[in-house]
C-alpha cells in the first residue's frame, strides 16, 4: 500500500497556529489586533501615525493586519507592529491624551519583550512556507531536510522564555507527529535528490547507507520485474510447450545417433585465439549495486538545479532513473494545484459563464504555462 502523503504546508499551517495558541502570545495577538484595526478604520489616526513616523524618520509603512486562516500573516502582523513599535506607542499616547483613544490596549514592557522572541522563532517556519509553495520547488525530496531544519530550530534551549518553550512544545507535538511512519520514504526521495544525495542532514554515516541500501534492494526487485514481464511478452504458454515438445524430441535423437566431431572452419583456426568470448551478463543485483555506487560517487546538483534535467543526462543510470521518476513526482505540497482552481476561478466567472470548457482549459493552461517573454 501506497504511503498518504500530507500537504506539508497545510501542516505546517495548522502545526504554527496551534504554536499561536499559547494564552501569553494569544493575547497579545489580540492587542496588537485592535491597534491595527484602529489605524486603519480612522483616518485622522493613520494621518497622526505618519506624523510621528516622519519625526521619528521611521519609514511610511501602513500596518498590517492579520487573516486567521493564514498563520504567517499574524507573523507579518507582528513584525510591521515591532518596526513601528515607537511610534504606534507614541501616537497611541497622543490620542489618548485628547481623549480620542481610551479603549486602545496599552502595550506592557512584557508584551514588547515577547514580540521579538516570538518573531525569531516563527521567521524560519515563514521562510519554510515560502520555499515549499513555490511552483518550481522540488517534490517530496525536500521534506525530509525541511523537517531536520525545523526539529533542530524547535529544539529547547535553557535560555528560552517560558512562553517560547511552550510554543516550541505545541508545535513539536503536532509538527513531528505526521511524518514519523513514513521517515524511511521520505530519506530514499531525498536521496533520490540529486540536490539532498549526501543526506547531510542526517547525523549517522550508518543511516545513510540504510537508507541506499533499501534503495538497491528497490531497484533489484524492479529489474527482475522488469525481466520477467519481457520475458513473459517474448512468450506464450502455447509456444513454451511446442518448443518444449521440440526440444525432448531432438533430445531422443540425440541419444540414438552419438554426435559428430565440431569440424573448426579456417576463419576458426586462424584468428581463434584472438576474439574474447563474450561479457557474462550481470545479475539484477549487481546492476543495481553499481549505478547505486556509481551514483553516490557523483558531484551534488547545485542548490538552483535543474533535477529533472540532471536525471536526463544520466544515461547510465537507468534503472535508478526510473526509480527517481517514481518517488519525485510526487508533489510535497498541494499549493500549486490549488493556485489552478484559484485561476480557473478567476477566468470563470458571471460575466463569462458561456465559456466552453475546451476554451476554460486552454485558457487555464495558457496561464499557468505561457512566459511573459514569448508575449513581448
């Protein structure tokens, strides 16, 4: 049975807002909430706000709120609300001093201490959303690395504050939990990877070769697939029992008439000695053994690769080839197949609903296909 990959970041997704949930860091979320829609419902604030920006030559940046079915935009929340900390505190006093801003929440020395801690141990989760739901990053190779990434930030440290520890806890419990049974999958994709090949961000030298050898024991079971089905398509039960019947007749034959001596011909006895009988054929095993090592010993593709480009130019590896093209198709995310329904959703609308749906596909993949380059 085939391994249920999860989207890795919806999970990543669900795993950091449970990490929000925290009450300390919950409520702050909640202050920093009511600033912003503040600023941005009235204009006389936001006019004050520009104000304080230019004296205090902090840049012209409008706050930002949050969305709650997207955890990083509360993370980009809290970082344009630090940036403009000074002078969001300092208008926010003004207003209240003409008795225009008494139900804004006060920021408290604890809470402008906890913004950036939780801001540093949220930015890498960001950076990580950001790398996996571009279109053009690689497969299920990259989660394997991602995940050893993520572990090792969300490790506890003594320094910690009591709230990070306990944000680092939520989301190692659920983060860590959705991966565990299908980790040896996830190391062969990886290895697969001519980018990941070195498994750098496994720790053992033993793992690493665990992981090839399961690859080797794949890649045998796939050619000795691969040759009995040839072999089954070469032949049929009716021509196996003729050849079968031909062959014990010839047998019989042989018993009764002795054989005659090989006559050499003279092409034979002249240049005998210097032909060289044919290669033996190697077995599924030792075929699978050498492009194994063979590829090992290769060069890791550079970090902007183009991976599918590089298993094109490996001619000799066509067994571990094929094996790649079976573990790297599979998406590590489902965000570029959701941007194809966002964009169909776009093109089909009221106004064009007597659209065919030939034309809604060609018009969809000419969108999601079609270079700005070739249109110029």
């Amino acid at each position: 049975m085939e391994p249920h990959i999860r989207c890795i970041a919806h999970t990543l997704n669900l795993s950091s807002q449970k990490a929000l949930k925290v009450e300390t860091v919950s409520a702050l979320l909640v202050k920093i909430r009511k600033l912003v829609k503040k600023f941005h419902k009235s204009p006389k604030a936001c006019e004050a706000l520009h104000e304080v920006q230019a004296q205090l030559k902090l840049k012209h940046h409008k706050l930002v709120h949050d969305v709650s079915t997207r955890w990083n935009s509360s993370l980009d929340m809290m970082e344009r609300s630090w940036e403009q900390q000074a002078a969001v505190t300092l208008t926010t006093r003004k207003m209240k001093s003409r008795g225009r801003g008494e139900s804004l929440p006060s920021l408290t020395e604890e809470d402008i201490t906890l913004m950036p801690e939780v801001i540093k141990l949220l930015t890498p989760l960001k950076t990580a959303t950001k790398c996996l739901s571009e279109e053009t990053s690689p497969t299920i190779s990259i989660i394997a690395p991602t995940l050893a990434k993520l572990q090792g930030h969300f490790d506890p440290v003594d320094s910690d504050l009591l709230v990070i520890s306990e944000m680092k806890d939520r989301f190692r419990q659920d983060f860590s939990t959705h991966y565990t049974y299908i980790q040896d999958f996830l190391w062969k994709a990886s290895a697969l990877d001519p980018l990941f090949k070195a498994l750098e961000f496994l720790n053992d030298d033993h793992i690493r070769n665990t992981v090839y050898l399961g690859i080797t024991a794949e890649v045998e079971n796939m050619a000795d697939e691969d040759g009995r089905m040839n072999e089954g398509q070469a032949t049929n039960p009716e021509d196996e029992q003729s050849s079968q019947r031909e062959e014990e007749e010839e047998e019989e034959e042989k018993d009764d008439d002795p054989e005659p001596p090989i006559k050499k011909s003279a092409l034979d006895l002249m240049f005998g000695g210097f032909s060289t009988p044919r290669a033996q054929k190697k077995s599924s095993r030792e075929r699978a053994k050498e492009e194994t090592a063979k590829y090992r010993g290769r060069d890791c593709l550079d970090l902007y690769g183009d991976v599918l480009q590089w298993w094109k130019e490996q001619v000799d590896l066509p067994l571990l080839s094929k094996l790649a093209r079976t573990y790297l198709s599979i998406p590590a995310t489902s965000v570029p197949s959701e941007r194809v329904f966002s964009t169909a959703g776009d093109i089909v609308t009221a106004q064009r609903s007597l659209l065919l749906p030939e034309h809604v596909d060609q018009l969809i993949f000419l969108k999601k296909n079609l270079k700005l380059s070739h249109m110029r």
